[in-house]
C-alpha cells in the first residue's frame, strides 16, 4: 500500500510541468514508489541505471538514451531515470533532449548520491529543473492527534490524515521510533525482521553506494569511520579527538563527513546566531539520517535495555532529524539550528521561520519541570522579538504550561 508523502503534491504539480524534476534521497526513503504513483505507467518508458545492462549500454554510447527517447512513440509522454548518478554522463543528453522541446516529454531522475553528478557532470541542468528531497518518514506524514504547530511552521498542503488521497502512515510509539527509525519499509516491517532488515542496510550501503562508487580507497578505515560517526551522532563534531580513536587522519574523516552528507546519508547542524550577539561556539552537530540507521550503524543492539542509557540522547536526535524534515517541507525561509553560547547556556533546536524563530529544547522525563525551561528564557531575553515563545519536548502525555513563555508537549504533539 502506498502511504502519504508530502512530496506527492509538489511532484505532481503543474507548476514543475515544463522542468526536468530531480528526486534526491537517501536509499529506502521510498523514491521509486513515490514515481510509480505520480507517474502514469502506461505511458511512460523507466531507463533504470541499477540494472546492469542499461547502466553499460549508456556508459559506453550516452547519446543512446537521446536517440531512444526520440524514437518513443507519441503515447509516451515521460521519461524517467532511476539513479542518474552511476551514470552522470547522461545529464547532458537530458538537456539537449529538453532544449529540443519541452513539452514533448515529462522528465524524472532519481539519485541517491550528489557527490558523482558534481565531480563528473559540471551540468546539473541549470535552469531547466525543479529538484526535490525526499527523507524518511515525517511525523506530518502519520496518523495522530492534532499537530501543535506556530507561525511559519504549518504543515505545508493538506494534512496526512486528510480523507481523500492516500492513507497516512500508521502512528508508532517512542519506543519503536526511538529503536528503528522511520524509513518506510522499515515502519510497515515487525520488529523481528526490521533489525536485520537496517543491519542489511548499512551493509548495502557500504558495498552499493561507497564501494561500488568508488567513493573511497579504503572501505576498511570507512567503516571504522561509520560507526564512530553513528555513535557520535547528534554531537558536536571534534575531528582531533576522532582521529586519535579511529587512527584516520583528520582531513580524511572530514572527507567522508561530507560523503556522508552528499549520499544523504547524514546532515550538519550548524550553530544558530544573529549578528551583534554574544559570542557563541560555532563547532557543528552531525546527524545521521534516521535512529534506526544510526543504532545498526553503532552495532547497537534492538532491544528496550537500549533505551535505558540511550534514550535520552536518540530523542534528541530524533526531534533534531524531525525538524529537518519538516523545514525541508515547509520550503524557502525555513531553517533549524542549535544554540550555545561560550557561558554555558544552551538550547537543543532552534527552529528559525520567516516570521518567528522558536527555542526547542528536549528532555527525556515524563514530569517536566519550570527549571527546565531555564536555557529556553535566556534564549527567549536574548533575541526577543524574533523569538517569543519556546518548547520543551518530552514524553509528558499532555502539554503543560512551564512558564509565560514556554510549554512543554508531548512528543508526538510537537
């Protein structure tokens, strides 16, 4: 069953009807199934680049696609290319195929890497295209109670929830969130096979999207890498002390940080601050993509002990991806950020609209407390009017008002 993705809409639009539509994510976050129900397969042609046979047919002769697109028959109106960048050449038939005549085709590419198409294509369809990210699952794409939300940062369309268009995805608890994350498939599988299902999936990536790629010399000191990475996650990043544990020189470990990002597979975080403020630590944070991912990643193990040392810190992460997520839905003017100032006040997120911004901190209690929205009324004094108002998430069932200007909610109501 397809679920509601909040791309669908944007995808589908007739706004993006004269550009080439790219489709970026990391593997598993559901590109393919969201193509099949945007596009109309019976009048559409699929070159998949996964496929051995297209992938050398096209390496070897790229003019090829241009000659088999132009010999389609009139019915076909879209193309689409599933993983442009095994091989990027082809970027350049794409745009003399569009130059040609734009209407005559509707054009998709998916790709789960940035990092080939700018080392080996300098042609990244300037112009002529309408690109698009596609993460894992948001808790605006689920079943539930009504989101609490603020000035700038409503959900962009028609809610999951709605009646009409695909159902939302089920509601899961903290627990399995927290555990196995919120890639698609992985939220529809039970738990006894959802742990070797991410465990084969840090392996794919491994094998399909770094060693088939050619992305690194060395996959050993990689994967030393990546776990290290997966258990730093959410931390801010300190490459000397990485390099001491992991025996990876620093400007290396900086390289595949930024592998990381351009496969999708993680993101940086980076300091929030607004010019003649005080000084603050500018050092950035570095997420995984999802919880599931970062714990079979870490070799942790998928059981509930997890959660009683883990906890606290993979909620955090787990608020920090959300926010991403939802800023990348909510589009231009959006934006997420952490503070920390060189005293020692702190805030987790902080949510940066056009209007508002908005001091998130996160707590794993069930019971908060005013004291912990102590580093929230700093915040809030310090760039008052921009911000006004703070959260305090956590696993409380019901929202509470902690001060004049902070609430606490639950966290799946934030």
């Amino acid at each position: 069953m397809f679920h509601h993705r909040f791309l669908l809409a944007p995808l589908a639009s007739s706004v993006s009807r004269n550009k080439v539509r790219l489709l970026f994510g990391a593997r598993q976050t559901g590109k393919t199934a969201l193509l099949r129900h945007v596009v109309s397969t019976a009048r559409a042609v699929v070159f998949d680049l996964g496929r051995a046979a297209d992938r050398r047919r096209f390496e070897t002769d790229p003019a090829a696609f241009a000659r088999e697109a132009r010999a389609l028959p009139t019915r076909v109106r879209t193309i689409v290319i599933d993983e442009i960048q095994k091989v990027p050449s082809l970027l350049d038939e794409v745009q003399n195929l569009y130059d040609e005549r734009k209407s005559r085709f509707q054009i998709y590419i998916t790709g789960s890497s940035a990092r080939k198409l700018r080392r080996h294509s300098s042609n990244l369809l300037p112009g002529r295209c309408h690109a698009f990210r596609l993460s894992p699952v948001c808790l605006w794409e689920c079943a539930g109670p009504a989101r609490m939300v603020w000035p700038g940062a409503e959900p962009p369309g028609p809610p999951g929830r709605a009646r009409r268009g695909p159902p939302p995805f089920p509601a899961q608890d903290l627990e399995r969130t927290l555990l196995y994350g919120n890639l698609p498939g992985i939220r529809l599988e039970p738990p006894r096979t959802a742990a070797a299902t991410l465990a084969a999936y840090v392996e794919n990536y491994l094998e399909d999207e770094i060693r088939r790629e050619a992305l690194v010399r060395d996959l050993g000191s990689f994967s030393v890498f990546l776990r290290l990475a997966a258990l730093e996650s959410g931390l801010q990043v300190n490459l000397a002390r990485l390099s001491q544990e992991s025996g990876v020189p620093a400007a290396t470990l900086k390289n595949y940080y930024a592998i990381l990002e351009d496969t999708f597979a993680g993101f940086w975080l980076r300091p929030y601050s607004r010019k003649g403020r005080r000084r603050l630590l500018t050092t950035p944070r570095f997420l995984l993509l999802d919880t599931g991912v970062r714990n079979a990643a870490a070799g942790l193990p998928f059981d509930r002990g997890l959660l009683a040392t883990e906890g606290p810190r993979l909620i955090e992460q787990w608020v920090g991806l959300e926010l991403i997520y939802r800023a990348a839905c909510a589009g231009r003017g959006h934006g997420v950020g952490f503070w920390r100032s060189a005293s020692g006040a702190e805030v987790d997120f902080v949510w940066q609209g056009p209007r508002e911004d908005v001091p998130i901190e996160v707590k794993w209690t069930a019971r908060p407390q005013p004291a912990d929205a102590r580093h929230l009324e700093t915040f809030l004094d310090e760039y008052h009017p921009r911000a006004r108002r703070g959260l305090v998430v956590c696993r409380c069932e019901r929202p509470q008002r902690l001060s004049d200007r902070v609430t606490a909610v639950p966290w799946n109501q934030f």
